[in-house]
C-alpha cells in the first residue's frame, strides 16, 4: 500500500478541491463530496495534483491511513467526474420492481410488497433484461450515485431483501456473482 499511497491523484478540468487543515472537498459536474482525512496525514496540492504524505514513514498505521486517504481523494474524484453505478439482478418468475418517484417497490414472495426508498444522492433505475437465467425472469435494477460507499451499502440492503435461493436462483444478486446451485432431493426409484 505505500507505493499506492505515494501515486499522485491527478485532478481533472471541471474539478475544484479545498483542503482546509483536514477536510477537503471535491467539487465537480456532477456533485460536491467532503471528507476528513486521519491524523498524520498531509494533503498537498501542486499543480493539477493532489500528493499525500505522512508525517512518520516508519509508523504503520500512517503508511496505511496513507493508501487509504490516497484512494479516498481518487474515489471522490471519480464520483464528481463520472458517478459510480451497481448493477443487481432480479431473478424470479414471481418477482417484481417497479420505480415509483425515487422509490422501489419490490414484490419478493412475501405477503407484502417491499418499499425501498433511495437516500439522498442515490438513483435507480429499472429495466427488463434481454435475458432470462435458468428459465427464471430477470429484472435489472442499477443504483447510481457519486459516493462510492453509499452507492455500495445501498446495493447490498437491497441485495439483503431477497438473498439468492442456493437451488433454484431466485433472489436478488450483483450482476457478475456467480452462485453455485445445489443439486435437489432425489427419490428412490
């Protein structure tokens, strides 16, 4: 993680970011993100570059705060420039989502239908997919936003609803989790 710490983050046109003793904010296209770095960590900016030193390299925790404040600062550059999107998959026969306002409601096989409502800086978008797994139907829910973690966390409380089905598949899943099914109960013939 040190050689990762010591890459600078290269800033953008469009972006403008404020360090302030140790909150720095990213402004860009597409929003405004804040965050206060650790203590023994320096953020410096020269040029069109963002450098994060620590203030003792013989320390651990610093060389690690280091890689982490590092990979913070790109994130947050990265959301205000371009936006992180999550991919889920809907599978089920049964199951459902529709998009009303900035809400979810999901009919997921329980005797009620599930609201999920979207914080503020979230999206959603929903769509039929082009293709069906395992002769189950297949919804594709995306969840947009310019904070990695929060677009991240939201992802998996809506994954949490309906967890995949070990045989059959059915539930909800990230778009690239690969599941492995079991094989059912076999009758004596």
């Amino acid at each position: 993680m040190a050689r990762y710490g010591k890459m600078p983050v290269n800033i953008p046109s469009g972006v403008d970011i404020k360090i302030e003793d140790r909150n720095i904010k990213v402004k860009g296209p597409k929003g405004e993100l804040s965050w206060i770095h650790p203590e023994g960590v320096r953020v410096i900016r020269e040029d069109n570059q963002i450098k994060v030193k620590i203030e003792n390299p013989k320390n651990k925790q610093q060389l690690a705060f280091q890689g982490l404040t590092r990979s913070l600062i790109n994130n947050m550059v990265t959301g205000v420039t371009l936006g992180f999107v999550k991919e889920l998959y809907l599978v089920g026969k049964t199951y459902s989502v529709q998009l009303r306002g900035n809400k979810l409601v999901m009919n997921l096989g329980y005797s009620h239908p599930v609201e999920f409502a979207a914080p503020a800086g979230i999206d959603f978008e929903v769509e039929p997919a082009p293709f069906s797994i395992s002769d189950q139907n297949v919804t594709i829910i995306r969840v947009k936003g310019i904070d990695k973690h929060l677009v991240g966390q939201i992802s998996a409380d809506i994954r949490k609803l309906r967890e995949p089905d070990n045989y059959k598949g059915k539930g909800i899943r990230y778009k690239n989790e690969r599941l492995i099914l079991k094989e059912g109960k076999k009758s004596k013939k």
